[in-house]
C-alpha cells in the first residue's frame, strides 16, 4: 500500500515536498516514481529513483525545479517541487515499480497510491 502525503495549495514560485509511504516489505527492492495527472488529461511522468536512490530521471519539465529521494530505512519516498507553477497543478501519484531500476512507463508500475492534489495559485 502506497499512501502520500503533504499536497495543498500553494503560491506560484512556492515550493511543496510530497511524501509516500510504502507497507512494501521489500520496498528498498524496487525502483519508485512519481506520477501526475492534470483534470481531463493522461497521467504523465514526472520522476523516477532507483532501488538504491543512486539514480533518478526527470520529465523535462521538471528538472532544475523538482527533485526525487528515497528513505529505504522509513519506507520513504520524496518529491520536493520548488518554483512551482500554476501549470503543476494536478493530483500527483506515488508508484512503486516492478524491478530494481528506473522506469517511466506507467505499465512498469505495479501498485499506485491514492493521489495528492497539489494546486498553484497564481
């Protein structure tokens, strides 16, 4: 079970760290990423960490801005997000991935968290 925390409203330039906690057992086994999907469009990418937190992936959009990590010994996963703007505005998403590595496809995700939305005022 995934379950994320810490969405709400915040200025456009302000920042939000979001968190996802994982019941996984085996969560330091597998590669995690986070997801976001703005009303009535696709869910897209937006990052992704390996099993060891060694490496990550950005969608263009958010790198220089948005930055993934991993606590393997809490169950943690984090996705900081600074200078945010209106266009984040959506229900961002936890995943946990089904092997070791990065992914950004969402069908190399096997279990999805309920979703936190994050809204930026303008």
């Amino acid at each position: 079970q995934l379950v994320e925390t810490g969405g709400g409203v915040v200025q456009a330039g302000g920042s939000l760290r979001l968190s996802c906690a994982s019941s996984e057992r085996m969560f330091a086994s597998f590669g995690m990423g986070w997801f976001r999907q703005v009303q009535g469009k696709e869910r897209e990418f937006v990052a992704t960490i390996s099993w060891h937190g060694k490496q990550t992936e950005y969608a263009d959009f958010a790198k220089g801005r948005f930055t993934i990590s991993r606590d393997n010994d809490r169950n943690l996963v984090y996705l900081q997000m600074n200078s945010l703007k209106p266009e984040d505005t959506a229900v961002y998403y936890c995943a946990e991935g089904e092997r070791p590595y990065m992914a950004t496809l969402e069908d190399e995700y096997d279990y999805w968290g309920q979703g936190t939305q994050v809204t930026v005022s303008s």
